[in-house]
C-alpha cells in the first residue's frame, strides 16, 4: 500500500500505471485506481515520470487542477458507493445515473457536495457530516 504522505501516494499511483502499462496482475485496490487513471487520459501521461511530479505543486490560484485530489475524490466516492456508505448513497447514485446518463458525470457531481462537505468540516474543526453531504447529494435528484 501507499503512505500517509503526499510524496508515497504520488509514487503509488505512478506504480499502478507502470503495471497497467506492462499487463502486469493488480491487487484489487490497484484495479480501482488503474480504472480511475484510465477514465482520465490527461493525467496519464504525468504518472509516467514519478520524479517530476513528486515536485508539482498544484495551485488553483495558478488555474492547476490537482491530478491526484481529483482521482483520488474518485476513490472516495466508488468506495463509498461499494459500501453504501453513508446509508443511501447508492440509491442516490442510480438515480443520478438514470438522470444523467453518465457515471462519470454522476461522480464529478457527487465530487462538489463532497470536496463541499470536507472543506466545511476543516474549516469549522469538525467531523464530516454523512447525513448533510447525503442531503446534498439527494438535491441534485
């Protein structure tokens, strides 16, 4: 698995990528990443020079999107939906999905009430509320 730092999840992603380009077997939580990474070709090419990224600072101030905030919001949301948790979340999803069409769509709509959600809950030194984020997904029924 990877580390708790920035530096260790970089390299673990660029990992995963190097395997999916070899045809080399992936544990489980390598094929969830290797299918995030695949649904997004403009951040392929930067996972294949883990050096280089390990460097990148990412600032939205700069107009830069964070390649791995953004994949890994993408986990977050497949896990919680592989969980259904919280409780109802994959109700809401399908729904989504039946709406909208578009899975990957669905989940850069669910990626706003998420990234919403955390930031609150930094923000006012709190843990993350399921049930507000939940509401605010059902919204977007």
């Amino acid at each position: 698995m990877f580390g708790n730092d920035r530096d260790s999840l970089r390299r673990y992603y660029c990992t995963v990528w190097e395997k999916v380009r070899a045809g080399r077997l992936l544990e489980p939580l390598e094929q969830l990443i290797a299918g995030v990474i695949s649904e997004h070709p403009e951040y392929q090419s930067v996972l294949i020079d883990a050096e280089t990224i390990l460097a990148q600072e990412y600032r939205p101030e700069e107009g830069q999107a964070n390649p791995f905030l953004h994949m890994g919001m993408h986990i977050a949301i497949q896990e919680q939906l592989g969980g259904n948790r919280p409780v109802g979340i994959l109700e809401v999803y399908r729904r989504l999905c039946q709406r909208m069409g578009d899975a990957h769509a669905v989940e850069h709509a669910m990626m706003d009430c998420l990234g919403e959600m955390l930031w609150e809950a930094q923000r006012n030194g709190h843990e993350p509320d399921e049930q507000v984020y939940l509401e605010r997904l059902r919204r977007l029924t």
